[in-house]
C-alpha cells in the first residue's frame, strides 16, 4: 500500500467508496473538487491492483484545511489506512503551510473520534442536527500544526 494524491483517474474509486460508505455520497463530479486548486486529497493505493482503498479529502482557505471526507472501502477497513492516510495528511497540511485543520465528525461515531483524538485533534464544539439519515449532532475538531 502507498499513499500518494488524488488524481483524477482515481475519481472513479473515490466515488464507488463514498457510495459504499455514506448515505449521501458525494458524487464523481463533487468529488473532482480534490483535484482543485482549492483542495486536495489522499489515496491509499493498493500497489497490486492499482485500486484506491481509502481516502482523505482537505479544502483549503489561506493557512486552513477543512477536511471534508475520510473514507474507507468496507472491505479495507480495520487494517490501518485511515491512520496513515491521517499521518500523510497532517505531514503534507504542514509543507503547505497550514495552521490548523478542522473536521466534523457523528456524535456517535466513538472510532472516529478516538482515531482524531490520537492525531492530535480536540472537540472545539457541536453542531446539532447536522447530519440527516439519521438526523444526528455533529462534534466539530481541531488540530494546530
């Protein structure tokens, strides 16, 4: 596995995950923002079959990063590319400059929120009714670099 940007001949696998993950899934079209001057993403890249297995994507303002998406094919999960897609993510927020990164996450996504808190990001606040199917609070994140 490897880590490397977003590029968009990966858009295709991107938008397969998001469907597979979300229940409003950005679509390709949505998801080329990445590939913007505006943006960029991560991709966790199976060496083997060249298949995108998990990603990150960061919109960026000035000296901030608002991560919009991290996600993981189902079938990829639990085997630690999230965490390194985070690693990668910080490393590459702080040669562009960046000072802090920020994120909402469900209330009730107790994993997430743990694999946050171990890269350094803190909750700074709530936001209620934030998400819908199911409606739900979202806690918003924030790490300085």
């Amino acid at each position: 596995m490897r880590v490397e940007y977003v590029r968009v001949e990966h858009l295709g696998y991107l938008a397969e995950i998001e469907a597979l993950c979300f229940p409003d899934p950005w679509s390709r079209e949505a998801l080329a923002l990445l590939v913007s001057d505006k943006a960029f993403g991560l991709a966790c890249i199976d060496e083997k079959t060249e298949q995108v297995l998990a990603y990150v994507g960061v919109l960026t303002v000035l000296d901030e990063g608002q991560i919009l998406n991290v996600a993981t094919h189902p079938a990829w999960r639990r085997r630690g590319l999230a965490d390194a897609l985070l690693t990668a993510l910080i490393n590459e927020a702080e040669k562009k400059g960046l000072l802090t990164l920020s994120l909402e996450v469900r209330e009730s996504n107790t994993a997430a929120i743990s694999l946050y808190e171990k890269h350094g990001f803190a909750v700074a606040g709530k936001r209620p009714r934030f998400y819908t199917h199911p409606t739900e609070a979202a806690l918003v994140m924030l790490r300085n670099l």
